[in-house]
C-alpha cells in the first residue's frame, strides 16, 4: 500500500525556498516544515503543501556536516516559526532569515552543534539555556514587560515580552519554551498503540481531533478503512470537542468583559459538554475512544438519549449566544481588536477561526473529507473579512451551529449501527504516512514514520503553533487591556504552541 | 437587562458537595482498582507476569509474587488493562482519589506485617503533619496555579471549579494572582525544566504555612509525557508535595476532593 507521502518531491537544500515559492505560487498553500534526524548526522527537511485534494511534500536532504541551508522565510513567510523552531531543535542554520531567535527551546551556539534536543543522540536530559534568548530592544522610550510565564488566571504558561513605550504595543514576543515537553522524539521508539494515547495528549484539550490525524496517517499506511459506526462516533466526539473548545474562547473574553453571568451560563453550558462526552465515554476529554482501526468500542449512551442532552443544551446555548451578540458592552470590546489583517493571513496560510476570521482559512473537513465527514454534510462558517476579534467570535458562533448539525447527523446515523462494529484489524505498515484532522483551532497535520511496526518519527504539526506565529501581528492599535481579548480570540493550547 | 432573568432561569445548579455527595461522582472514571485481589488465583496471570505488566504503557502495573499493583500516581486511565484483563481490572468511579502520601496511590496497599504498629505509620504521620500545619486555613484558602508542563487540559478542569456547577468559593475557596497571597500552590504538568526555576521562585514567595498539590498524574510521574529530554518525570522532585491528586486529567471534583484534604477541610479517612 502507497501512502501519500510516498510522494515526497526531491531537491537539493539550497533549492527548497524556490520550490515552495514556486509551489505556493501556483495555488498551493504552505502550511508546515518538519525537520526530521537521519543516521550519522543527516537531516531531512520536509515542506509540507496544501494543494486542494492532497498534501505535496518536499523534501531536502542536508547531509551530515551541512547544517545551512537557504532560508524559506524570504519567499514564504508562513515559514518564519518554523525556522527558529528547527534551529532551536536540531541546530539548522536558515540563511537569510530575518531573525532566527530562539522559540520552543533556547540553547546557546549555532551550526555545527551536533547535541540540539531534536537529535536522539544528543542524550536523556537537555536543559534550556536562557542566556540565549535575546533581551535587546530599540527605539525611542521603548521598554520591555515580561507578562509571564506565572500570570495571574488560571492558565497554560507562556511568557510574552510586550515591548512598550506606555500603552500601545508595538512589538510582542512570545516565549513558548518554558513547557517545551520535546513531545516529537517522545514519539519515537513507541509501538503505534501507544502513540495513540501520546497523541491524544500532545494537545490536550483536542485530544479527539489528535488520535484521529494521528490513527489516519497509521490507517492510511495500512489500508485500512475503519467501520462506518466508527467513523460516526469519531465525529461525535471530535464535534463536542469543538463546541467545548469555542466555549472555552468565549468564556475567556466574557471573564475579560466582566460579563458575570454570561461567563456562568457558558461555563455551564461547557461542563454540560464535558459530561455528556463522559457519559458517552468515560472521558470528560474523550480519551481512550479513537483507536487503530476504529474505536476502543461502543457508546455508553445510547445514540437517542445522546441527542436528548444535546438538544437540551444546544437551545439554552443559542438562546445565550443570541443574548451574548447583541449585547453591546461585550461586543464593544471585540470589535477593531486584534486586527490581523487578511492580506497577512492569506500570505501566512492562516488556519481555522483565525483564518475564517480574516477572509481565509481551509477547513479540511470539506477539503480532504476524511473519515465520518465523506458522507455527513454542513455549511462551513464565514470567512469574514473584519478579521479582529469580533469575527473571529462570529466564525466560532457559526461552526458551533455547524457543529449541531453534524453532531444530530452522526447520532441520527449511529442509532442504525447499535452493534457497530467498531473495529476492524489494523495492520501495522512501514512507511510513511500523512493523516489529518480539523481541530478545534484548524488543520491538523500527523507526519508519522513507521519502521519495523514501531514508530520511528512524528511529527504532530498543531494549528496553534501555525496559527500563533500570527499572535505578534495582532496588536496593530491595540493597547494593554486588549490583551486579554486578543489571547482568548487566538484560543490556542499552549502545549500543543510548544511542542 | 436581558442577563438579569437569564441568570435566575435554571434555578441553583451548584454541587452540594462535599456536605452531600454529588451524583455525579460515580460516573466519572476517575481510577483502575484491582479487583482480582492480591492473593487472588486470578492474578497468577496465564501470560506471565511481565506480559502483564507490560500491558501498560506507563508501567503502572505491578507484578511481584503473584500480587497485582496499580500505582495510579502513574495511571493516565487509558483503560486497556480493563479491556484486555476485565478479571483483573476494574475503572473505579468516585471522585476521592487523592492521597497525601505518595505510596497510598499504589493500590491495593502493601502487606501490612503482624508487627505492624499503627502509631507509627507514615500515612498516619504525614496526615497528622500536615493538620497541624494547615491549621489556620481551615475557614478559607487562596490558590495559586502554576503549569510545569501540562498538556492543557488540567487547567481546563481547574478553571472548571469555578464555574456555577462546583463554585468552590461557597467553600471559601479562592484563586489568588500573586504568590505572596497564596497559601495553597495547585501544580500540573510533567516538570519541564524550563519551569523548574519558576516554579521555585514561586514557592519561595509563597507565606508560610503552605500546602502542594500535584494536581494530575503527569505532575506526580510525568505520566506519558516521561521519560523525555526536558521533563523531570513530575514534581516531586522540584517541590515538597502535600497532596497528590491523579488523574489524566484530573476531574473538578478530583481536585476539589484534593483542595479540601490539603487544607485539612476533609478527613481522607471518612470518606467513603
């Protein structure tokens, strides 16, 4: 069985930026670069292109003792994060990139440093060093505020360097690599079982939307087609991930407008979710249901009590919606904020809400359906072309609605399935395979290796780490107490931001 | 105006927990038991020992003479020992899973010998500790939530104490920004080591009496994000813990089970 990257494209080092341009120029959408360690040195470059149907890969092999190469990040600006994340993980020098600071774990020294993290030989325990992040700054008045990595709130740590000259925020850094887990080389050595449960954990608030692109790629390297009940239950648990996931967004901007009770009713609605998940799986995160070959096996809610609860919840969570939309001290705080402006997104291949939200963004459940979304179908939310934070609450509104829908669908269709099945045989293939996923935050990506039946290399690329290298962009007028907004409308999980 | 209604419209949906217990405790799998017991026949298990043991990825299973042990400070609750062993493993709903020594989430508990002297187990000590020490926080606790390294969910479920349903500030229960207000440190993640410093620093600023709760199996073992380049296989290792709340995540009520034994508002031993 060929799997899809079998298909990787050829071309030396130096000719991988012209080839991704050239790519890109013609209708396709850059949209990762993976670098993976080769034995005895080597490296191998993967660029990796949405074009319609399919993902192209390019590849560029640097040998042992070639850590230069010609950066992407002139031509395709998409790839600005994932330059200075491959430096920082595998000593790669991109030449000419614009500013190759350290991003998802500093050390110091440069090419030819043979012990970056990213290579298995660089040994069991690596630790950060901060001397090499970068503590400069220019222009007139202009200071730094470190806001991290202890915040105050409950959340995902992240240090972010504002640079200020009192309100405004000309300039934004972010700094990942304090949660940097080194989740890839994790990966690696694993049998494909248990890179499952890694996968539902590299995000962990996606967890559904992880082991499905992660079994995908697996299942596509085998030539295996899970059973249709499967597939409709994947969905289900993949859609109340969804509704959960733009829930927790919205939260966040009513907790920053201090809207009291709509933060109550939408926390509420959410632990509803988070219950009704458990109660079809025993998850509040819908762990341990997506499996090779299909799922771990059936609902432990019968489809049409599913859809009682969902039902329930679905009207009081319009109702509130409805109620949170119209309420002009909220919107107010949302509208013109954190502008990325739709000519960026576009260059930059912007993905999900953050996207939709600025007059683009894919959603690869209409444009590579996979799994139970062949045969299911729904109207794609936005794009809207506002692209600030009110849109990008709009976008997430409508794929909640969007979301409903399919979910009714999956229940409806899975009531026909009451004895499944729900697995079928999952061979273990060698080679490589791609597998993919519409994540609550946008396209998901699984890069997996698979030698001798284990996992060799995997790659998990998240929508928030591409989305979030956008984050700086945001902050065009923008003062201080935007931020908050500016933050909860990117939505991203941080975990997944540093790998 | 149309919030103020809206908000009235459901009537109280709060837990009554922990003055009553909540219903919605045991449909939660919050652990793996044992059920094959630890002289059981059952457990002399057909494969072997080590095919047992290896049926979990993050070795939480134990096989020593014949008796099974599930330290399920290493549990991420996948559940594929009850899949594939259902005479030997059960999911235990229930939401009091956690523990204020390390060892009690080894369960069934080691064999006690008929020596044994009940003044001198550790448990028993490291209960009677920590009451003493938190004595003055019973009415009321402020908490700080530090991430070392999660994977994003647990502060999902932390955030999740305070939404209407557990709104743990009826219990006096509150969250803090600054350390220096904090009497409680509420850690997830596996201990990366670019949280170990801060992590510290944020202990050090803490008033004392102060309480730690390793909130979540990756915080207690590292979970499934260990062993790895940047992980210190939980906190333990960085921090003085108190409290060891596992999970993967951890539910609310979990955490909220955990919060109120740390801070002595809970007798572990009366619960069930």
């Amino acid at each position: 069985m060929t799997s899809l990257a079998a298909v990787a494209r050829q071309v030396d080092p130096d000719d991988l930026a012209g080839a991704v341009a050239g790519a890109t120029d013609s209708g396709g959408r850059f949209t990762g670069l993976v670098a993976t360690a080769r034995d005895g040195g080597a490296t191998s470059l993967r660029a990796l292109i949405a074009d319609g149907a399919s993902v192209e890969i390019i590849e560029a092999l640097l040998p042992a003792g070639v850590d230069h190469y010609r950066a992407l990040t002139p031509v395709v600006p998409g790839a600005f994060w994932y330059e200075r994340e491959i430096h920082d993980l595998f000593g790669l020098v991109a030449d000419g990139h614009p500013r190759l600071d350290a991003l998802v774990f500093p050390l110091t020294g440069d090419g030819g440093d043979r012990l970056r993290p990213g290579r298995p030989e660089a040994g069991v325990r690596v630790d950060p060093d901060t001397s090499a992040l970068p503590g400069h700054v220019y222009g007139e008045g202009v200071f730094t505020i470190p806001y991290g990595p202890v915040r105050s709130g409950v959340f995902e740590t992240v240090e972010y360097l504002v640079e200020t000259f009192g309100e405004d925020i000309p300039q934004l850094r972010v700094r990942p690599y304090l949660k940097h887990r080194g989740i890839a080389r994790r990966f690696t050595g694993l049998d494909p079982g248990d890179g499952v449960l890694l996968a539902e954990r590299a995000e962990g608030t996606m967890s559904a939307a992880h082991a499905i692109a992660f079994c995908g790629a697996i299942e596509t390297l085998g030539g295996v087609d899970p059973p249709p009940a499967a597939q409709l239950l994947r969905v289900v648990h993949a859609e109340l991930e969804r509704i959960a996931h733009h829930l927790d967004s919205m939260i966040r901007h009513t907790e920053g407008a201090g809207q009291a009770v709509a933060y109550a009713r939408l926390s509420w609605h959410k632990e509803r979710l988070l219950r009704l998940q458990a109660d079809l799986c025993g998850h509040r995160f819908a762990r341990g249901v997506v499996t090779l070959g299909g799922t771990t096996g059936p609902p432990l809610l019968a489809p049409d009590e599913a859809l009682g609860a969902l039902r329930a919840i679905e009207a009081d969570l319009a109702r509130d919606l409805r109620t949170l939309m119209t309420t002009p001290s909220f919107l107010d705080r949302l509208r013109t904020t954190g502008i990325v402006a739709p000519a960026v997104a576009v260059v930059h291949g912007a993905l999900g809400p953050v996207g939709r939200g600025s007059g683009t963004g894919p959603d690869v459940r209409i444009e590579r359906p996979y799994g139970g979304y062949r045969q299911l179908g729904f109207a794609p939310a936005g794009p809207r072309d506002a692209g600030d934070a009110l849109a990008r609450q709009w976008i997430r509104a409508e794929e909640v609605a969007g979301s409903w829908h399919l979910l009714r669908q999956a229940l409806d269709e899975l009531g026909a399935h009451p004895d499944g099945p729900w697995r079928c045989p999952a061979p273990v293939a060698d080679g490589t395979g791609l597998g993919w996923s519409e994540s609550p935050q946008g396209e998901l990506i699984y890069l997996v290796e698979v030698t001798d039946g284990h996992l060799a290399h995997v790659k998990a690329r998240t929508a928030s780490f591409h989305n979030f290298a956008l984050f700086s962009h945001a902050f065009g007028g923008d003062i201080l107490t935007d931020f908050v907004f500016i933050e909860a409308s990117f939505g991203v999980n941080l975990a997944g931001v540093a790998g | 105006m149309p919030w103020v209604p809206r908000g009235l419209r459901d009537g109280i949906v709060t837990t009554r927990y922990p003055r009553r217990p909540d219903g919605y405790g045991p449909h939660y799998r919050a652990a793996i038991t044992v059920t094959g017991g630890p002289s059981s026949p059952k457990a002399s298990a057909p494969g072997g020992d080590r095919q047992l043991a290896s049926l979990c990825p993050t070795r939480a299973i134990t096989v020593d003479g014949g008796e099974v042990r599930v330290d399920r400070g290493r549990c991420i609750l996948c559940g594929r020992c009850v899949a594939e062993r259902p005479e030997l493993f059960a999911f235990d709903p229930g939401i009091d899973v956690a523990a204020v020594e390390r060892d009690s989430l080894i369960v069934p508990g080691l064999a006690v010998g008929a020596d044994h002297d009940p003044d001198d187990d550790s448990v028993e000590r490291a209960r009677a500790e920590l009451a003493l020490r938190v004595r003055s926080l019973r009415r009321s606790v402020h908490i700080r939530h530090v991430d070392a390294g999660s994977d994003g969910a647990e502060e999902w479920e932390i955030a999740a104490l305070g939404n209407p349903v557990y709104d743990v500030q009826r219990l006096g229960v509150f969250f803090t920004a600054s350390p220096r207000h904090a009497d409680l440190l509420l850690v997830t993640g596996a201990g990366t080591a670019g949280m170990a410093g801060p992590l510290r620093r944020t202990w050090q600023a803490m008033p004392a009496p102060k309480i730690v709760i390793a909130a979540g199996t990756d915080a207690i073992s590292g979970g499934l994000a260990h062993p790895s380049y940047p992980t210190y296989g939980g906190i333990g290792t960085l921090l003085p813990v108190d409290v060891w709340v596992p999970g993967s995540p951890p539910s609310p009520f979990s955490l909220l089970n955990g919060i109120l034994i740390g801070v002595g508002m809970l007798d572990p031993r009366r619960q069930r």
